[in-house]
C-alpha cells in the first residue's frame, strides 16, 4: 500500500492535481485524516505503472498485491462514536436554543428587517406631501427648516416607538 497526496502523484505522473482528484473521486478513492490517498490504486487505474514505480522507490516502498479496498484495515470505533456524541450533543443545543428563542430563524431576521425599513421608507415618503402646503406659504427660512427637521424627528420618534416583531 502506498499512501501519499495527489500533488506527489501528479510530480510523478505528469499529471495535474486536480485531474488526479477527478479520477479519485470517479473511483470512490478517498483521503485519510492526513489527507493522503491510495496512491497504488489511482496510480494502477490509471495505468501510470511507471509513476507508481517511481513513487514507491522514491518513498522505499515495497509494492505487494495488497486487496483492492480502500478500506482502512483498523477502525477506532471509539473514535467515531465520539465524533458521533459531539454532533449529537451540537444538535440538542441548537434544538434547545431554538426553543428557548436564543436562536431565531435567518428568514425571520430577514423578514422583520424587511418589513422595517418598508415601514421607514413609507413613513419617510409622506413629509413632502404633508409639509409642501405649509412650506408652500412660508417665506422664513429658518422656519421652513425647522418644520423639516421636526417632521423628520417626528416620523422617527414614531418608527422607534413600532413593535420590532411583526
């Protein structure tokens, strides 16, 4: 067995890494948990025998006729059912933020954001057609900039004082 990555195979095969990669996945070849590969099946399916060579020579690898699994031969099954246990115990915290109302819904979120800033731009929308009479007669500047200003404040005071939530 010969284990090493697709960038070393493809040095020796003449070959990229990412069309090595294809033909990994196309065979259901796939990396370890140092990200290393069986290189002596993808190389021999390949039919780079000369590379496979060159490999294990370069990395002093007798080559046998090893099985054709890419089955690892030990599980650690106490490995896995701990990886298990911590997704599930991941799970039933989001489930209990969830139902606590700690976590809340993206589209939620989305949607009350929405709703909000429809409700600023409609509020925000009506000031010049409710002051354009009043400013219409009036010729103090300084009083046309406070009806302005105090109908601006005032539509914000309003949208501040709405209910967040719909």
């Amino acid at each position: 067995m010969l284990l090493g990555t697709l960038a070393e195979a493809a040095r020796a095969a003449g070959q990229t890494s990412a069309n090595l990669s294809y033909h990994a996945r196309k065979l259901g070849i796939k990396a370890n948990d140092l990200g290393q590969y069986r290189l002596d099946l993808l190389l021999k399916s390949i039919g780079k025998l000369d590379a496979l060579e060159k490999l294990a020579k370069a990395k002093q690898v007798v080559l046998e006729d090893a099985p054709e699994s890419s089955e690892p031969a030990y599980i650690n099954f106490e490995e896995w059912r701990a990886k298990k246990e911590r997704e599930l115990a991941l799970l039933k915290k989001l489930e209990r933020e969830r139902t606590e109302a700690i976590l809340v819904e993206k589209a939620k979120v989305e949607s009350d954001t929405a709703q909000m800033i429809h409700n600023a731009k409609q509020r925000l929308l009506v000031i010049p057609s409710k002051l354009a009479p009043q400013l219409a007669i009036e010729d103090n500047i300084s009083a046309c900039k406070k009806m302005i200003s105090d109908a601006i404040n005032e539509a914000l005071r309003e949208l501040s004082q709405q209910p967040i939530s719909s």
